[in-house]
C-alpha cells in the first residue's frame, strides 16, 4: 500500500499543528485525479481483504483553492457501477460499453464532474463523499448549458 507523504525520524521539525482535512459545501464540482492508491478493505467490512481503490482527486471550488479530497472503489461486483461511473465521467469509458484493460493506470490527470455531499460516519466524523459522477455533457451548468470536459 502506497502511503502519501513521508516517514518522520525522532527529531525532524513538526511544522503542522492540525488536520488539513477540509469540508467541502455540498454540490457539483469539478475534478482532475491526482494518484491511485492500491489497496485492500478493511476488517470491519463484509468485503473484508477485498480489493480497493483509494482515488485522490483534486476538485476545484469556485473562488478557492482546490482541495484533495478521496473515494474509495471497492472491486466487487456490487460495485462495478461506481468504478464505471467515474471512467464514463473521466470519459475513459463510454457511457453503455465495457472496459477491460489497465484503466486503473491511465487515471491520474484525467478531469471530471461530480456532485459532493456530506456524510456523517459511524464514528461522529462528517466527511466529503462523491454522491455521484457526471458523464461528460449530461450536467447542466447554472445557465443551462450542457458541461462538458
């Protein structure tokens, strides 16, 4: 498993003082990927030790800067329509077609749109969530225009 950032020795300098984590409003963004992580689910799951892929996207919020945000894909079955919705809106898959091949791979950097909400967890803790993955020209922007990539 790939671990952002990096390992700190016994007396390196500790210039942070609080999560960065940030809360993003609810609504539609848009988004570029930044990296993959390869990974596997957790023991509290029913999909324990199952494959997973954590996404790390970078979504741009208006008059901000961008935030990195993350979703988990969880390679099951159950979830193929979760993975396929982020290929269609990052338009490495067209939206009715299959895809085999190393998709996971040719990712990063690529752009998309999708609708952010709030969750709260088990735990107490509110986090981002992607509720869902436009396909490229089914968003409509405030103006009424088709979105595209």
């Amino acid at each position: 498993m790939a671990v952002n950032g990096y390992e700190l020795d016994w007396d390196s300098t500790i210039d942070k003082d609080e999560n960065e984590f940030q809360l993003i409003p609810a609504g539609d963004y848009d988004f570029v990927v930044d990296h993959i992580d390869r990974t596997f689910v957790g023991d509290n799951s029913d999909y324990k030790g199952a494959k997973m892929a954590t996404v790390f996207m970078n979504v741009q919020i208006p008059g901000q800067d961008e935030v990195s945000i993350r979703e988990n894909f969880i390679l099951h079955s159950n979830f193929a329509w979760k993975i396929g919705s982020l290929l269609v809106s990052t338009g490495l898959k067209k939206k009715g077609e299959p895809i085999t091949g190393n998709y996971w791979s040719k990712l990063p950097g690529t752009r998309g749109r999708c609708q952010i909400v709030q969750n709260k967890a088990k735990n107490g803790n509110t986090y981002n969530n992607v509720k869902t993955f436009y396909a490229p020209n089914d968003q409509k922007d405030s103006g009424g225009n088709k979105w595209a990539i």
